[in-house]
C-alpha cells in the first residue's frame, strides 16, 4: 500500500529494475494493468473468469506460465501464482515489504497478513528494504497486545491472521544478511499537524469503514484515484496530498463529499476515528481553497449565499416567508408541491420530491397580531 | 554505497524528528486505559488452557493429534505415513526420540540446506516456543528445536510439537513471555487467501498443510 502510496514500481522500472508483487491479489492488479480497488482485498473488482484470463494471457512474460488447462476454479487459480511466484521467491536478491507496526523500545518491526508471501519476503532474500509510514509506530512491545487483538477482528472476523512476523534488525544464519528500513513522512507530519485531521493517522488499515459504507459500495475502491479507499481514503487521501497547504487536483477535492455521512464508519472503527467529522473538516477546506468562485459556481452555493443573506436580515426574512405563503397557494395542489417545472436545481430536486406547502402565515406573523394567544386570530 | 544507520546527529532523523515536533508542538504523555485482560489475568486451569487451544487451532482447518509423551514418536510416524510424506526435514536441535519410529528419509538442516534443496523437501517437523490458548496460536522463535525461519515456510507440510506446559491463556500472555530481539512467527492455521470472488483457498504461499501434535498427560 504504501509502496503504491509513493509510487515505487514506477520508478523502479524507470530504473530498469523489475519489481514483482507478491499476494495474490496485488499480482492480479498488476498483471492485468490496474489499480487496486479494496485494502484488504485488492482485486475485488475481478471475478474468477477475469482473473483465469489475465493469468493465462500474462503469466508467461513474467515468469512462469500458467497452465494452458488452468480452469477458473479459486483453488486452482491459488496453485498457478504459488507455482509463478515460487518460483520468483527462490531467486529474488532483493524483497521490498510494508509494516503493519513497529515498535519504538525494542526496534521490533511487524508485518500482519494471511498468505505467507509476506514470510517469503522477509525471510529468503539476501537483502530486505521495508517501506513504512512513521505512524505505524508504537511506543512499547507490550501496545502491541492491543493491536494483534484488535487488527485480525475488525479486518477478516478472525481471531487471529494466519501468519504474523515480528523482527528486530538481522538474525543470523536466519533471513536476509541486510535490511534497511524506510520511514517515510509523505505528507504525514502534515496530517499531524491539524488538530481534527491528525486521528486519521491513527488507522491500522483494516478495512472496516469500507465494508460498511454505502458509497464505497456504490462505486468500487478505484473511484477514489488512490491506494486508499473507502472512507479513510477519503479523509487521508487530501491531507496526504496537502489540502491544507495548496489546492489540488479535482479527483482528490472530491473525496470529502464521497459521502452520506451516515457515520456508519465511525461506528466500526476500531480505533474510533471520528470520519464523518473530518469529512466536513476537509469539506471546509476543499471551499476556503477554491475561493469565491468555487462558492458562486454552483446553484447549490448560490442557493445557500440568497439563504444566508435572507437569514441575516429579519425584514428580509419576513418578506420571503409572506412570498413563500402566497406562492404554496398557486403550486401547491392538496398541501404538497409535487413535480414543477421549475428552473435549475429546484426543478430537478422537485422531479422526484414533493414539498409541503409553506403556512400561509409564518409563525413570526402570528405572533405578532395574536401575542401567543392560543385560538385568537386562525 | 556505504552503510549508514540512522543516528543521533544523522541529517535525515533531525529533520523527521523536527517536523515531528513542529506539527505536534502541544503533545504530553497520555495515560493508555488498559482495562482488558492483561497478562496473568486469566482464570483457566492449565487443563483448561489446553483443551481450548486445542478447539481453537481446530477451527483454522489445522490438523490437530492429542497424545502422551510416549506416544510421540508413533504419532508422528503415524501422521507422517497418513499424508504420504517422505522426505522430512528438521531442525538441528529436534529431539532424536521424535523421530524414532517414522519411516522416512530425515534430513537434518545441518550444514543449511540450499532454498532450492529446501523446496524440494516434502515436510518439516519443528517445536514451538509458546502457543496461544485463546487465538490458537503457535508461536516460532528459530530456537534449536525450530530453526531458521525458511524451514517452517517452504515445505507444504509442517508438523508442530506443542506441549500441554507451552500453552498460554492469551496474546498478551504471549506477548510477556517472548524474547523481541529474536525473529518470531505467529502461526495460526494454514496459509490461506480470499483474495479470489471472497472464496476461502487454504494454501497460497506457505504451507498448506498445518498437524499440530500436542503432548500432555
Ligand atoms: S479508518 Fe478505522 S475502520 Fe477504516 S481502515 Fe482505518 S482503522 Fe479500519
């Protein structure tokens, strides 16, 4: 993830250094050109056809081929990349990894995972570089009984992940003669530096919030332009690429409002990083950065602009709600303004609304010619 | 290149650490609330831990045999016959008597095996360092019994010996009793993806086939 975060196969290749991913579905991902589209499960967006495909039509100029009877069965489909990358991992120099944590008082790093190509990289080269954001650190050896319990739960239901590992520099005669490890900030001490935004750097990356949310399941991970998704993408995406500091580009300022803010995210957030609030924290920022003309542009902000210059202004307040009772009477059929072929958004909001009709007298007019009193003036 | 850890005084750790402290100048130590069961907080008998563990490491599709201490060595034999096994490797510092009755071709990893000659090997068989009761949860810490971590990786069966004192109650049980600066392998159940229409495949990368052989009384 993080790897994709700063784009290292690119500029490994541009390098004339071929680079292989490893799990399973990120070797699909790359195999069949693409991006992926889920955390947890990156090649989502692929069914098994799919997948027999790419193996068949791009297996060979990696490596080896996948069996020309290869059938699109998941089990048989596993055997052919154990097969392929076996054998890679038996003749790699050189393995890149990420972290899932790292520990500040032991130099303990720790990578999390299920299908032990993850073992294969930190154990068989001679030479293994780990890639790892610096807020993937944790004070003390002992925090981690927090994390190894609460990681494998929110992200497969399990009660633990099949493998994990855990390494504190070389051992040897046992693994890689050299590794090297990569902090990386990347915009991170930038994150950190926002009061609201910063709990974003807490996620341990288990893709709950993406299971849950219903605008993630309407348009797939890749939707989001980045390695990640879902509704932590949406609030870790723009901050890692500097909302704060500059604007940027479209894709990337649409991503707080790729919500309902329903807070379902919230909810199952195992280190309750409250989404919703720094979704609208950002929206804020997508607004202050793209200036007046961000605000005007729309008929959405023109509508709140009449809005906030109607609610300022007690007069003017009193003479929109005499307008809007005078006008319910001519669109409004048996106390509802259903379809009308109004202009612009209020046309298109009322194609599939209907609106009650406003009260001929506002509230304020009441009170005013009654004093309160209950049954006088109806 | 030259080799250069990163120290004090190292341009590349001020300037991480710098901006660091600039985009959290206001930070103070917190207290962690550390309310869940901590490290000798359970109240299981050591039966009791046991026989969990054992349910539990069940449930990840492992293999697993109860047996006493002198049963051992037939177990394994028996094991090792069932799945058509026939070249096994082991650790150095496995115990001869593990291997007294299995009629198959032993090789020892002394002096190291190539990865390749590795590879071509049908199973290992190896001890543990602890298991996990509660997660059921072997853990390997390359002791003389386990050996270096690639033993326990590339064959497609791997044998585990756990003994019933081995077993401890929960992760951070585990967590007080091992050494950080030796490299661990937390195994819990065959390796295994999902990564193909949520399908569950056991076996992509590491062994497919986990027994765990637990001795006790
Ligand atoms: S934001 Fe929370 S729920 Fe979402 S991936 Fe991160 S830790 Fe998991």
């Amino acid at each position: 993830m993080v790897t994709q975060e700063i784009e290292l196969n690119d500029a490994l290749a541009r390098a004339g250094i071929a680079a292989w991913e490893t799990d399973l579905a990120e070797l699909i991902v790359q195999l069949g050109d693409d991006l992926p589209s889920h955390i947890l499960v990156p090649a989502i967006h692929r069914n098994r056809t799919e997948i027999r495909d790419i193996f068949r039509r791009a297996m060979g100029g990696a490596g080896r081929p996948a069996p020309t009877d290869l059938s699109d069965e998941p089990r048989a489909l596993a055997e052919a990349a154990r097969l392929h990358l076996r054998e890679k991992f038996l003749r790699a120099r050189v393995a890149i990894s990420g972290a899932n944590f790292a520990v500040a008082e032991t130099g303990t790093v720790m990578v999390v995972e299920s299908e032990g190509n993850g073992r294969m990289c930190l154990t068989l080269p001679d030479v293994l570089i780990t890639v790892m954001g610096i807020e993937k650190v944790v004070p003390a050896w002992r925090d981690l009984e927090v994390f190894l319990q609460l990681l494998p739960r929110s992200s497969t239901a399990e009660r633990m992940n099949p493998y994990t590992s855990m390494w504190t520099g070389v051992a040897p005669g046992d693994g890689p003669r050299a590794f090297h490890l990569v902090l990386l900030d990347n915009g991170r001490t930038d994150t950190l530096s926002d009061p609201t935004g910063r709990q974003a750097l807490r996620c341990i990356k288990c893709s709950a919030c993406l299971n849950v949310c219903p605008v993630y399941e309407r348009t797939g991970g890749r939707a989001y332009g980045s390695p990640y998704p879902g509704p932590i993408g949406a609030i870790l995406t723009p901050q890692l690429r500097g909302i704060a500091r500059h604007p940027v580009d479209a894709q990337t300022a649409s991503l707080p409002y790729a919500s309902s803010l329903c807070g379902a995210c919230f909810d199952v957030c195992p280190v309750r990083i409250d989404i919703p609030e720094v979704l609208i924290h950002l929206r804020g920022q997508v607004v202050r950065q793209h200036g007046w003309r961000a605000r005007i542009g729309s008929d959405e902000a023109l509508l709140m602009a009449g809005l906030g210059a109607t609610f300022r202004s007690p007069r003017r307040l009193a003479a929109a709600e005499r307008a809007a009772g005078l006008a319910g009477r001519f669109v409004g059929r048996s106390g509802r303004i259903g379809r009308w072929p109004a202009p612009g958004m209020l046309g298109r909001w009322l194609r599939f609304r209907d609106l009650r009709v406003p009260a001929r007298r506002s509230f304020r007019a009441w009170w005013r010619s009654t004093g309160g009193d209950e049954g006088a003036g109806r | 290149m030259t080799h250069r850890p990163a120290t004090a005084g190292d341009p590349a750790r001020e300037a991480i650490l710098d901006a660091i402290r600039r985009a959290f100048p206001d930070r103070r130590p917190v207290e962690v609330p550390r309310e869940y069961e901590r490290a000798g907080g359970g109240t299981r008998s050591g039966r009791e831990i046991v026989d969990r563990f054992a349910e539990r490491v069940a449930e990840y599709r492992a293999t697993v045999v109860r047996t006493g201490p002198y049963g051992l060595s037939r177990t394994i034999a028996a094991r090792l016959a069932e799945r058509h096994l026939r070249r096994l490797v082991v650790p150095d510092g496995v115990p001869a008597e593990w291997l007294s009755d299995a009629a198959v071709e032993i090789i020892r990893d002394e002096p190291p095996l190539s990865l390749a000659d590795l590879d071509a090997t049908d199973a290992v068989l190896t001890g543990c360092a602890i298991a996990i009761a509660e997660t059921g949860t072997i853990v390997l810490d390359a002791g003389p019994d386990q050996g270096r971590r690639a033993l326990s990786l590339l064959p497609d069966d791997h044998l585990c010996v756990v003994r019933g004192d081995q077993v401890v109650d929960g992760v951070p049980d585990a967590l007080a009793r091992l050494d950080p600066r030796r490299p661990l392998t937390w195994i819990s159940g065959p390796s295994a993806t999902s990564d193909i229409e949520l399908d569950r495949v056991e076996g992509v990368h590491g062994p497919r086939n986990l027994t765990v052989l637990i001795v006790g009384e």
